[in-house]
C-alpha cells in the first residue's frame, strides 16, 4: 500500500499547545517504561517458576521415600509401545483429529489442529493400537522427549514422529510416567541414547532401554498431585 504526499499533507491532525504536547511525550514514555519492566519482571517470574518445578521435579525422582521405589526400563513397565512410524494417512479437512509431535508440549496434548482423518481411514490406519486413557503420547523427533497424557476415551490418530507407551495398570499410572519422563535424570538417559544427526531423535528399541523410577501407585498419585500443584501455580 502506498500513500503519496499530495494525499498525506491535506490530513489534519490535533495540534495542542507546547506544554501539552510535552505532557503527553512525557506520560507516553513514563508508560512504555512501566509496559517495559513488566515485561521484565513477567519473563524473570516465567524463568524462575520453570526453575522451580525442574528443581522440585529433581528432587522427587531422585529421593525416593522408603524402599518400595523400583528402577525399571520402559519396556519393562509398559505393556505396549504402539509405534505409527512408517506409516502416514491421507488428511482430511475434517473428521478425527492428527496428533503430531506439534501437539505435544509441555506436558501437555494440544488436540486444537487443522489435521484430520475421516473414519475410514481411522479404521484402515489405526490397526496398530487405538490409544486408551492414561496412554502417555512421547515425540521421538521434532522436538524429542516432549510428553502428553491421553484423558479419555477420544479418538485421534497418530503421526509418525509419536509413540504411545501405555504403561501396566498394576504398577505405574500414565500421569506419574509422564512426569517421570520429563525428570531431569530421566531426560538425560533419553538424550544420551539420542542419534545426533541434523533432527535430534530417538529410535524405539533404545527408548525401551530408558529407565524410570517407579515407586507404589499411592506414592504415585501423591508426587502427581503435588507436581500438578505446582504446575497449576506457576501458569497462574
């Protein structure tokens, strides 16, 4: 778009006196300090509750309480690694939702996507495993190591750079897994087994080899409760 002068110059505008221009130069630049240092002080209290929960999350999985924690490889505490990799079904404008590893972060499952699946081919694709409660959805690739907890019973198809790990009712809940996952320790295990190449990823027979602390299912439920405490806190 392009205004020429002969255009530009004939438009009025408010002309107040000296002092009041300067009053108002004044009072704009006062507010654009004040816009600035909350600007400052919102990014500090983002950076120290992010530093919270990885200090809290750290001392959770690294002080187990009594002797009834177990150190267990993924594959041994799941009873499913559900692995879409390979393959990719045709997209749909509408339908059922596509989870891609985009829609994964930060613990969280965004399911608001502009990908999807008709039920037709929901049935011919999702023969591998139809994700269930509690089923923690892990990116391989594209950000690695990022983890969701499917909440219910929904229907979604999978993406190829997502893997399902559905853990063993009897001994570890979805909710606990992922936290685990995205521990400290247990993040450092997944990246040291990590290929280096241009997208940093994971193949799954080294994933299953990753372990994880798991304790009794109430010590569970209380480390997860408390975490998502926190959680709640800090994103307020």
């Amino acid at each position: 778009t392009e205004l020429k002068a002969k255009r530009l110059l004939p438009i009025p505008i408010p002309l107040p006196p000296l002092a009041e221009q300067r009053r108002i130069v004044t009072r704009i630049e006062e507010l654009a300090a004040q816009i600035h240092e909350a600007q400052s002080l919102r990014q500090q209290a983002t950076k120290e509750a992010e530093a919270l929960l990885v200090s809290y999350s750290r001392f959770q999985f690294s002080h187990p309480v009594g002797n009834s924690w177990r150190d267990l490889r993924i594959v041994d505490a799941c009873d499913a690694m559900i692995d879409y990799r390979g393959r990719t079904p045709p997209i749909s404008e509408e339908g059922i939702p596509h989870i891609t590893s985009a829609n994964i972060k930060g613990g969280r499952i965004n399911w608001h996507t502009s990908k999807f699946v008709t039920d037709e081919t929901y049935a011919v694709f999702m023969t591998r495993g139809i994700p269930q409660p509690q089923d923690v959805l892990f990116t391989m690739e594209a950000p690695l190591a990022e983890v969701g907890v499917v909440p219910d019973a929904r229907k979604f198809s999978l993406a190829q750079r997502v893997i399902l790990l559905r853990p063993k009712s009897s001994i570890l809940i979805g909710d606990f897994l992922a936290h685990a996952l995205s521990s400290p320790a247990v993040r450092e295990d997944i990246f040291s087994k990590a290929t280096a190449t241009t997208v940093r990823g994971i193949a799954s027979k080294r994933l299953k080899e990753v372990h994880v602390p798991v304790p009794s299912i109430p010590e569970q439920r209380r480390i997860v409760a408390e975490l998502d405490a926190l959680q709640a806190v800090a994103d307020r």
